[in-house]
C-alpha cells in the first residue's frame, strides 16, 4: 500500500469512529425522533429508579459493605469473592423534602438602603431608596 492509500484508510476510520460516537451522544441524551421506536431500548430510563446505591465501603480488598435502597427498603449487603450475604434489611427513611425558604415579609430594610442601595418592595419590584428629610428614605419606582 501505498501513502494515499493510508490516508483513505484513516480518513475513513476516523470518520467511522465519529459516526459510531454522534450515535451513541444522541441514544444516550435521547435526541431521537419518535420514528426510530425500535432504538428506544438504548436509551436511559425517563422515570424514577426503584433500585439505588447508597453507600458503598471498602472493608479490605476483597470485601465491600453496599447499603441498596430497592422499592423503599435500605438492604445491607456484604459483598465478597465466595459471594453476596444480606447482613440487614429495613424499611428506608423517608427521602428529606427540600423546599425553598422565604424570608417572612416584615423583615426591616438593609442597612444599606440610606445610601441609595436598591432594596425589594412587598410586591416584589425593584426600588432604589432615595435619602429622605427623616434619613429613612423615600421609594422612587
């Protein structure tokens, strides 16, 4: 073989090995259109897990404590070259809610907002304090 021959030989390899990658970026994103309904079984699944790992803790080389969370039940597994052994089972905590805190309303003005620092109205607009006769200052919209 020839020099050109080797620079189609890797052109097209290169180009092979991108298409093979593209391929795989659309399965895993799930950027297919609903008409290819026989490559849906690549893709990740949409919904929530029923099977999770929580903790995992390398006891010696050749043993490991897995805590698995499976349909609401925190399973103790240990995990060794003879095999697996359940150690503990138990029903799971409840996953903690997170939920975003609000200030309450009657919160006083920064301390700031005398020397012209915007600040936040009860309705939730933008107001620039203005320094006023008492030194409190007045909102301008």
């Amino acid at each position: 073989m020839d020099q050109v021959d080797f620079i189609r030989f890797f052109a097209a390899l290169i180009l092979v090995l991108g298409l093979l990658g593209g391929l795989a970026v659309i399965l895993r994103k799930g950027w297919l259109p609903s008409g290819f309904a026989g490559l849906t079984s690549f893709q990740s699944p949409r919904g929530a897990r029923r099977l999770s790992v929580r903790e995992s803790l390398a006891i010696d080389p050749r043993r490991r404590v897995v805590i698995v969370r499976a349909d609401g039940r925190d399973h103790v597994v240990l995990l060794g070259l003879n095999g697996e052994t359940i150690l503990d089972a138990v029903t799971a905590p409840p996953e903690p809610v997170f939920e975003p805190v609000f200030e309450p309303e009657d919160t006083p003005a920064p301390q700031g907002s005398e020397s012209g620092h915007s600040t936040m109205d009860k309705a939730g607009k933008r107001r620039r304090a203005v320094p006023g006769k008492d030194g409190a200052g007045e909102d301008r919209a």
